[in-house]
C-alpha cells in the first residue's frame, strides 16, 4: 500500500546531516565565541534565542491550524492532516530545547553581574524596568515558559493521539470527532493567552525591555503563521513527490498557496500598523525600536525583510496558476520561511548587539541544525502511522473537495 | 438587441439536467443559457465556460485604485495644499498607505460588482426574458438557440427524450434591456 511512509535513506541522510553540521557549529561557536569578547559571547546566547524560539513557533502553530480547522470543522486539510500532526507532535522536542535555551540565557548567562540580553534580570536601579517588574522578573519568566511548553507539547501529542485513536475507532463513529472539537475549544484559549498575548512579551519583546509595543504577539503570530503554512506546504508537496498522499490534490495545495498569500499580507498589515502608528505619534521612548533597525546597522534587512515577506509573495502568489504550481508554491515556501527567520532576527539581534551584528557561519549553521531536527523529526513521526486518516468522518469530503 | 427563437426545456431534477446539457452540446446544438433556482456546482464546466477572468479586471481597477490615492495626495500635498503636520515631510508615504489601501479595495470591489452585472446581464431596473415562471421555483429551465433552418418538432422531441418535463418553442429578446415589461409583449408579436 501507498498509506505508509518510509523515510528515503537520502532524506535521512540530508536530514541527519543538517543536525551534525549545527552540532558541529554549535561546539565551534562554543569554543571561539564564548572565549571572545562580550559581544561574541552575547551573540553565541542570542543565535540560540533566535533559533529555538523561531522554530518552537512555527511547530506550535500547527497545533493551532488543526484546533481551528477541527472548530471550523473544516475537511480540506484532513487529506493531508497527518503532517500538522506529525508537526504538532513534535511540539515537545522544540519546547524542550527552547526552554534550555531561554532558561540558559536567562539565568545562566551573565557578564559583569549583568544579562545583557534580559535586561530586566538585573535592573540594577532602572526605573523603568523596576515598573515592569511585577511582569517581568525571575519567577514569572520561568513560570510561563514552563506552563507555555507543557501546554503546547501536550495538545500536540493529544491532538495527533485522538485521531489516531479515531483510525480503530467502530465505523461511523463521531465521538471522537466531536471530543477533538471540545479539545480544540480548550486549545485556542490556550493560544490565545500564550502565543497571541503574553508569551511573545516574555520571550522577544524583553530583549529590548525598555520598549513595548501592544502589537507585538500579534506581529509574532503572523509570522509563525504563515511560515507554519510553508512547512506543511513542503511537507506536502515533498510526500506527493514520493507518491504518497495520493489523495491530495492540486485544490489541496492551492488552498495552502491562498494561506501563505492571505497570511503574508496579514503579516504586512500588522507589521506596518505597529509601525506607523509609532512613526506618527514620533514618542522618543518608542521610535528608538525602528531608529536602530531602520535607519541604523540594520536597514539592509529591515527592507530585505520587508521585500520577501510581503512584494514577492503579493507579486508571485497573487495569480491563481502560480498558486496550483507545484515549484512555485515550494520555491515560496521556502523564501516564506527564510524571510520569517530573518524577521526574527532582526527582532532578537538590534537589542543586545547594537552594530556587531554578524549574519554568518554561526548563524545558518544553527539554523540548519534546527531545520534538520525539524525535518527528521517530522518525518521520524510520520512513519508511524497511515498517511491517509482512515474512518475520519470528513474523508469523502475532502477527497472530493474543490478549493 | 436581438429577437431570436428558442427551443426551451424543463428539467425537474439536477440528476437528469447534467446529462441532458452533455448532450445536448455533443448533438451541436447552440446552447443558449440554464436558468436554475440555485447555484448547481460543475454546472459551468457542463456547459462549456471556461474560467472567468473577473479577476484581472479586479486587479486593473485595483491598480487604478492605489495609483488615483498615491497621485491624488501626493499633488494635493506637495503642490496644491501643502501643510506642515506635525513636523513630517510633505511627502510622507507611511500616511498615505491606510488611505491607498481604502481606495484600492474600494476601486476593485466597486468595479468588479459592476463587471459582474454586466457580464450576467443583472442591473437593478434591467430586465431580461423569462423563459418560464418556475426556473426562480423548482424547474431548471435549458435554452436553445434555433435559426431559419430548423427543424423545430425534430428538437423538442430530442428534448423530451432527454428527460424534459416540459417544452416549449419561443420568439424572445436575447439580451437584457432596460424599460418596461410591456415591452417584451412588443417583441414576441413582432
């Protein structure tokens, strides 16, 4: 049968040794950065930041499509649903190395009794961040990231265990259906009050602690959104080229193009609201946020971020043939993704690096190591069970869907 | 503007319509237009239409749309009115793009509503033939385009014979027009 997938061995070696050249870069990095000077020091803490936070999102967020397809009720992505859950399922790896990471920088990561990167760690007097500190302090950090992980981890595994679960379930039977529904009613006020509220805050926006901006998780959510969107698009597409998924059609993926379209111009519509509102009201405590990135060091990817992220997508995406094109929609997946990562970067490096930003071996070796982890991992899971979600009771429909 | 004469039949059940326009097309006959209740999916692909291009009239008149709010504000700033808000440059893009963004959706969902009517033939006012009461009811009502050469027993027996509950031959204005219903009157005497 076609139903079950087995990992190509050029897949597993592409994809293991992606993971060895980030374990190699990350010993490298280890060895010269952490033995430089403050700045190479902060730079070996915030590529991680960068990285894991990036990546965590963007798997979380399938959690989240299949919580608001199964609300919705919607059988267009049950054809390949198999890979938002192999996604979702992973959830706990990525968190697991975030908050490694997070707590590492945090509280690990000093240099003269002072975190460069979490300010708020040490306020050593500052007024400002003395105000915050009934949010921003030791205690509440560790909390929310701890209780933001588990949650994502669990409703990943919970998510891809119920419909799985449906698979020997007795013929005809919604119960299970309508249990994943209730679920995914739990999951969204999850979300909602993690990745769309506070946890951005915690994670990100502290970087720059001085500076606050009521858009951002917003703005953080577009992003691992519509980069989310990419991943499962390649996943898709990848699996289709192996002649799996056979009943996934081009009305599937022309429906995952209309997201990645739909949610790069959403990105664009955050993006520049949070920034023209600041520009206009011109408040010193506010513009110094885009002073440094689109006027300093950093307005090189501050206007490459915004050509990727949103020109060529509303140029390449906007048609509708180019949307049911196989290469196309990979070829924009993938700059997706790129430009989303390079759009957290600019969020994490300005803060702590000021003009000794670097965007070179360090940087993609990490990057790579994670996409590599991703890649394995994804499909590791996806072996183990049928790709086609039999006895789902929205099958027929999406077989036969048109987008 | 055109009177014309039509072999019109009537399908009482989506299932016996599809085949019946299959063939309809596959004997050669001029398919003039299915009138149904409600919207039959694949309907369009039976007949033969191919893909609208409703949505590059879309894009064009959204072009128009952002391209009249950028120029209209950047003369009315820059030359016509000039004012100093607020310290910024006279010119300040950021300001105009919530503006821009307005006039380009307005420009696209105006003109392609338009576009619509007009490609449909459906205007507040205008009115079109109405080949039989029951086709806004529960019949879908099929019309052919017949001309001088024929036959016309020779089609309404092919109709019946594809299922049709009801037929009928009528001389009819093809196109839309706008005025009173009395008109038509006019029409089918002539």
């Amino acid at each position: 049968m076609n139903e079950r997938f087995e990992m190509p061995a050029r897949l597993r070696n592409t994809s293991l040794a992606l993971i060895a050249v980030g374990i190699l870069v990350l010993i490298i990095g280890g060895v010269t950065l952490l033995g430089g000077d403050e700045y190479e020091k902060t730079r070996f803490w915030l590529v991680l930041l960068h990285n894991s936070v990036f990546f965590l999102l963007i798997t979380a967020v399938s959690v989240f499509i299949q919580a608001a397809a199964s609300l919705a009720q919607g059988g267009w992505i049950v054809a390949y649903k198999r890979v938002p859950e192999a996604i979702g399922a992973n959830v706990w790896l990525f968190g697991l190395i975030a908050i490694a990471v997070l707590f590492g920088v945090a509280f690990g990561f000093k240099i003269d009794g002072h975190n460069p990167i979490y300010h708020w760690m040490t306020p050593h007097g500052d007024k400002v961040l003395e105000g915050k500190s009934a949010f921003l302090n030791p205690t509440m950090f560790a909390g929310f990231t701890i209780v933001t992980i588990a949650l994502w981890a669990f409703f990943g595994r919970k998510f891809r265990a119920l419909s799985i679960a449906q698979e020997s379930a007795p013929k005809n039977s919604t119960k299970i259906y309508w249990a994943m529904v209730k679920w995914s009613g739990g999951f969204l006020l999850v979300y909602a009050l993690t990745q769309m509220s506070t946890t951005p805050w915690m994670w990100l926006m502290s970087i720059d602690a001085h500076w606050y901006s009521t858009m951002f998780s917003w703005y953080t959510f577009a992003s691992a959104f519509v980069s989310g969107m990419s991943v499962i698009l390649l996943f898709v597409v990848y699996l289709k080229n192996q002649g799996k998924l056979e009943i996934v059609g081009k009305e599937h993926v022309h429906d995952l193009g209309k997201f990645m379209f739909a949610f790069s111009i959403f990105w664009t519509y955050v993006w520049f609201a949070q920034y023209m509102l600041i520009w206009y009201s011109n408040m010193p405590e506010e513009t110094t946020y885009f002073k440094m990135r689109q006027h300093g060091p950093y307005s090189m990817i501050w206007y490459a971020v915004f050509i990727i992220n949103f020109i060529m997508p509303i140029l390449i995406l906007m048609a509708r043939p180019s949307k049911r094109n196989y290469f196309t929609v990979c070829f924009m997946a993938m700059v997706i993704i790129f430009g989303h990562w390079l759009d957290f970067y600019i969020i994490t490096m300005p803060g702590p690096l000021k003009e000794h930003w670097h965007l070179s071996w360090y940087e993609m070796g990490i990057f790579a190591g994670f996409a590599g982890l991703l890649i394995f991992s994804v499909s590791k899971t996806l072996t183990k069970s049928s790709l086609v979600p039999h006895n789902n009771p929205l099958l027929k429909e999406t077989i036969i869907h048109l987008s | 503007m055109a009177i014309k004469k039509f072999a019109v039949a009537c399908y009482d059940d989506e299932a016996v319509l599809f085949p019946a326009v299959k063939s309809v097309r596959h004997s050669g006959y001029k398919l003039h237009d299915v009138y149904t209740p409600f919207a039959v999916h694949g309907l369009d692909v039976a007949m033969g239409h191919k893909e609208t291009d409703l949505h590059v009239a879309g894009f064009i008149y959204g072009i128009t749309g952002t391209s009249t709010a950028v120029g209209f504000m950047s003369w009315i700033f820059t030359s016509d009115w000039p004012i100093n808000y607020g310290g910024k440059p006279h010119w300040s893009l950021p300001a105009f793009i919530p503006i821009t963004f307005e006039l380009t959706v307005l420009f696209a969902a105006v003109g392609m509503v338009l576009t619509f009517c007009y490609l449909n033939q459906i205007m507040p006012g205008v009115k079109k033939h109405v080949f039989h009461p029951r086709q806004s009811d529960d019949y879908f009502v099929m019309a052919i385009e017949l001309n001088d050469h024929t036959n016309e027993q020779e089609v309404l027996n092919f109709l019946k014979g594809t299922g049709a509950v009801e037929t009928s031959v009528q001389t009819a204005e093809s196109e839309w027009w706008y005025g009173r219903w009395d008109k038509k009157e006019a029409y089918e005497l002539a």
